[in-house]
C-alpha cells in the first residue's frame, strides 16, 4: 500500500507543486492550509508521515507538533521552514520533530528524507551490520572494508567512519555540525578545516581518474553522497 503523506503548507503555489511530485513518486496526499486543519486531517487521515511548514495561521507547525506529542501521537513529522539559524532547527527538533529541512530545497532530497521516515517507522531499517552500496562503492560494516568496483580502498578509523555516515544517509545533505557531533562528538565551530580535510581524504582514495563523483559539498551546508 503507498505511503499517506500529510502536508501542510499555507502557501498554495508550494503545496500544489509538492502534491504533484509526491504523487507522481506513487504517494497519497492530503493537503492542508494552516495548522488547525493540519490536526484535523491527521486524526481523520491517519497519515504514515507529516511534513509541517513552521510559519502557519491559526496554528503553526511547532504548535501542531507539540500537541501531536502530548497526545502521543507518534507520526513521523518533518518540519519545513524558511529560518536557518540553529536555535529555530533545535526549536523544532525539542517540539518534537524527527527531522528538519530548511527551504528552499531541492526535491530529491525531501523524497529521500521521506523514505527515510517511513523505513524508519516501519521499523526496515538496514541492519548495521549489513553491507551497504552505492553505485560501485561497497563498504562492509562488520569487516570495515570498503571497495571502489574491483578495487580495494583502505581508510582510517575516521575516514572510513565519515564514509559510513554519509551512505547510511545517501541522498541526504548532512550538516557540518551534524556530521562533527556524530564522528567526533564535538561541533569543532564554523572555522574548523578538520572535516574538510577528511572529506579531501576520501575524495582522493575514492574518485580517481574515471571514477564517477560520489561526495558533493553544498557551500555553506554541509555534504551528501549520490551519484552524479
């Protein structure tokens, strides 16, 4: 059965547009205009995720998600919002958000931050110690090995942790201070270099000449790995 997907946005030009896309991609859309009819149509629709736009009428989206909450409604919810800072993102991961993509954004990666949230409820999430693939490139978890096609590429403990992160969320942009608290569990600040020198690292052990580009750097963001 394809996914129910719950979207709320005030604005009807992006709603529209996104109600297209999803259905094409094979998922049921209910829309909603504010977050009053947000609440309405989750307890009626019973939706398998909601993506909730923060700036609302009546009630915005951090107002929907926390009544959500308290009512122990488990819905994987994900927030969309035009505000970047930091204290608007934790704002609506403590309201009670299981993720957060900031606009304008690219359709690919909403589609993979919904799969995301359904294998995730679903409870189909790969096993860790599953291999995992992109493309050409193979890295076995349990062994800690990593292939390049035929080839063999040996990494360091971060290297090769680094690497594991970003295939686990292929499709996904991961943001530097995501990526430093979860390899090094510590955000190093915004002048830090250590990451992009290990993303130098394993861009030059992984793309060599003829091999396809895997890690793309989104200035200002962060980093994600998808073919092409």
């Amino acid at each position: 059965m394809n996914a129910r997907i719950l979207l709320a946005d005030d604005d009807r030009a992006i709603r529209e547009a996104l109600t297209r896309a999803l259905t094409l991609e094979g998922y049921e859309v209910v829309q909603a205009s504010d977050g009053a009819q947000a609440l309405a149509a989750i307890e009626s629709h019973k939706p398998d995720v909601a993506v909730l736009d923060v700036m609302m009428p009546n009630v915005d989206g951090l107002t929907v998600c926390r009544v959500l909450r308290a009512e122990r409604n488990r819905v994987p919810i994900l927030m969309l919002t035009a505000r970047t800072e930091t204290s608007d993102r934790v704002a609506g991961l403590d309201a009670g958000a299981d993720d957060y993509l900031a606009k304008p954004f690219e359709l690919d990666e909403l589609l993979a931050r919904l799969r995301a949230l359904l294998r995730r409820m679903r409870g189909d999430e790969p096993d860790a110690n599953e291999p995992l693939q992109l493309s050409d490139l193979r890295l076995d978890p349990t062994a800690r090995r990593v292939w390049r096609g035929t080839r063999e590429v040996e990494l360091s403990k971060t290297e090769f942790d680094l690497l594991e992160l970003l295939v686990r969320n292929q499709g996904i942009v991961l943001e530097h201070s995501t990526i430093y608290d979860r390899i090094w569990g510590y955000d190093f600040g915004p002048d830090s270099k250590n990451l992009a020198v290990y993303i130098s690292y394993l861009r030059r052990k992984l793309e060599g000449a003829g091999d396809s580009k895997l890690i793309h750097t989104i200035r200002g963001v962060g980093y994600t790995v998808r073919v092409g």
